[in-house]
C-alpha cells in the first residue's frame, strides 16, 4: 500500500515533520509517496530516512519514495 | 592601532610628497609582515579589497593567461560562492564525501582532462571545519596551477604547501573587514582580466586602505602569537560540544570531521527544527551562531556545502569560537541547547 503526501508550497522542515508524523499511519512495509518542492527537502527528506533508519525507495525531482521498515 | 595608522597612513602611496611616502612605507611594512606570516616572500603578496576579491581576482587572472589552454576550472563542491560564482558554467566540480572531503581520485581524473586552466580547492571547509588533503591534490594537479582558498585557516591552522595561488581575508584572523589577501607563487602566469592601473600589479585597482592592511598585519601577528594555546583550547572545547550535542540531544546530526579539522568551527542539524528558529533563541541567550539552513539565507536554498555532503539541510547551526570565547560559554551553550531544541520540537508536535 502507499499512502500520498503532499507538501508542494511547504518549506523545510515542515516535509519532513509531515512525513515524521505520517510514518506510524502506514504498516511497515508500506510507502509514503512525499510531493515536495522545496529545494531543501532533495537533501532533508534523504538524511531523515538515513537518521531514522528507513528506506528511501526513490528520488526524483519533487517526489520522493519512502518505506517503512519499522 | 588602527587609529594611529589612520592619523600617519592616510595619504596615497603612490605619491611622492611626504605624507605619500609614509604610507608606501607603512603599506609595505603591513605586506613584509603579512607575507612573513603565511610564508611568501612581499613581492608575491597582492592586497586585495576582500577575501572574495583575492579569489576573483586571483582565478580569472590565472585563468585569461592560460586561455591557450583552456577555460576549464576544477573545484569542489563546496567551495566558498566567490569560486562558485568565478568558475563559470563550463566549471567541472567534484564531489565530497559525507565529511565534506573532496574526491581525490574523482579530482585528480577532472584535473587531467584537456582544457583545465586551474583547479580551485579550499584548504579547510568555512562552514563544518574539514581539512582538504591540500598536498596530495596538488600533486594530482602537475603542472595545472592550483588556487587554494586559505581564508578559513590562516591565524587558525597551519598554511598547507603546494599552492600557485593562496587567498585569505583578514576578518577571519580578527583583523578589520575590507583586507584580502593574494599571494602568487613565483613562476604562476597571471593576467589581469580587467582595465589595469598601477597598483597591485594591476591585481586590486585604486587606493588601497593603508591603515586597514597594518591593523591587518597587526592582528595576524597578534593571533599567531597565541595561536598554539589557542588551537589546543578550541580543539578541546569543540570536542566537548561535539561530544555534549551527541549525548543530550536526539535526532540531531553532527557533522564535519571530528579529527583532521580546523580547531574552532563546529556545525550540527536537528531534526524538525527551523534555522531561523533555533538562531533567534540562541541569539536570545546571548550566542552569535551561523546557520545554513535554507530559511536563514536570502536565497531560501540551503547551504551548498550541506547538500553536497548529503546531510540534514534544516535546524543548522555553526559555532565558531574566537579568543575571547571561555570555558563557561561553552558550558552553558551546551546546558541551553538541549531545552531550546525541545522547545522549539514541542511547538510543531514533535
């Protein structure tokens, strides 16, 4: 399953707290697909992954692939 | 000091009545000193209006006189924006590791394509503290010139060898803002890429500001003279905030090398916490901290050396220490920190 989440038009670190706040909502395993257009997040929402041992699935521009592995 | 130079030096050097020949002498004095202590001889110091002019200054000149060449600059990614800005759109700019360290082998491939005029690497990093293996890059550079962008080291750490060009900027050692420094190693073709006058070897156009460069030289002399204290005391204490940060605060990312660095810079991030946030309440406990945060600069992006190193953009925060920095400073920025960085989590539930 993959849950959307839509942070177009928001600055960091609202993304990534949005995101942080969404995790526990999904099963793990499943995925959170991030629309975000701050330059920031390109480097945020892949080091939250990294500091919160989660997956980053994928980046491409303003969209962002993150599963929960716990 | 700086007073008593305006009173004696302010005339133009370049004139021949008294009071001109006075300020040659007290600007050639500034330059002697300045010279002596990143190690050149005066002849090859240029005084340059800033630090960002001395690189300007210092790569497009080297660059216009090996346009036989090519135009190709090579530099890393987190260089200062003045090199940024300088090498152009055909620059080819290598990658750091997490720790903000250049690629060596990726710089030493770029270095030996066809077409590079001159490479461009700082010898330490200005915003997380990492030292770039400066000889060993310039031993990839053969016979390609390399400028390297001391600004963040000099007064603070020793001068590296192996340069063509060395930049500096006297703000950095606690000397006055407005001082640049540009030294060219003998043997470096350079020319000058704008209209020529005659000072500086054309390098640095109209009247230099004699009694800003002898409070310059002043300072550095000053600092040099406590340096060795001085790094021992900021190692330790930047090891104790590093060491603070870790242990008191969660999610928070400390980065830079922790060893081979500059003895008083320290950057970390926390997570959901806003720059902008987090400067305004250290700013209210009384501590001046830098950030690279995206919302704390004017263009909204964040810092480039940041997102080259791949680590946490938001809730940054630098501290430097200077030598009027103590112990107490340290140990109540680090007792604050950890309720502020709380506070500021609570406010967006987290």
């Amino acid at each position: 399953m993959n849950v959307d989440l839509d942070c177009r038009g928001l600055l960091c670190p609202l993304p990534v707290i949005k995101l942080a706040k969404t995790l526990p909502t999904v099963a793990i395993g499943d995925t959170i697909t991030v629309l975000a257009d701050d330059p920031a997040a390109a480097t945020d929402i892949p080091a939250w992954c990294r500091m919160r041992s989660q997956e980053l699935v994928s980046a491409d521009e303003n969209q962002y692939v993150v599963r929960r592995l716990s | 000091m700086l007073l008593s130079a305006v009173d004696s030096g302010w005339a133009d050097p370049v004139r021949l009545h008294h009071e001109g020949r006075t300020a040659r002498l007290l600007l050639d004095n500034a330059r002697a000193v300045l010279a002596d202590a990143i190690g050149v001889r005066p002849d090859d110091l240029y005084l340059t209006t800033s630090g960002t002019t001395a690189i300007r200054a210092g790569l497009t000149a080297v660059r216009a006189a090996r346009s036989r060449v090519g135009q190709t600059v090579v530099h890393s990614a987190v260089e200062h924006s003045a090199v940024l800005h300088s090498g152009g759109e055909s620059a080819v700019e290598v990658g750091v590791d997490m720790q903000g360290r250049v690629d060596l082998e990726a710089f030493s491939t770029a270095v030996r394509q066809p077409g590079v005029a001159l490479a461009a690497v700082q010898s330490a990093n200005h915003e997380v503290g990492t030292r770039q293996p400066i000889s060993a890059l310039a031993e990839a550079c053969g016979d390609v010139p390399l400028l390297v962008d001391a600004a963040a080291s000099v007064g603070h750490d020793a001068v590296p060898a192996g340069w063509s060009v060395l930049t500096a900027s006297a703000h950095k050692w606690g000397g006055p803002a407005g001082v640049g420094l540009l030294a060219v190693r003998k043997g470096t073709r350079i020319t000058p890429a704008w209209p020529m006058d005659e000072r500086e070897d054309g390098l640095s156009p109209g009247f230099p500001n004699v009694p800003n460069a002898l409070a310059a030289a002043a300072a550095l002399q000053a600092r040099l003279s406590e340096a060795a204290e001085l790094d021992k005391q900021h190692r330790a204490w930047i090891d104790e905030v590093r060491r603070r940060v870790a242990a008191d605060i969660s999610d928070v990312e400390v980065v830079g090398d922790p060893e081979d660095r500059l003895p008083h810079i320290l950057t970390f991030s926390c997570l959901y916490v806003d720059g902008e946030a987090i400067v305004t309440a250290l700013d209210a406990e009384g501590f001046a901290v830098s950030s690279g945060s995206a919302c704390t600069s004017s263009t909204l992006r964040p810092s480039h050396v940041l997102a080259a190193m791949g680590v946490l953009t938001h809730g940054n925060v630098r501290i430097s220490l200077g030598r009027s920095t103590t112990y107490a400073d340290i140990d109540r920025f680090c007792a604050v920190l950890p309720g502020i960085v709380q506070r500021i989590r609570a406010e967006v539930g987290m």
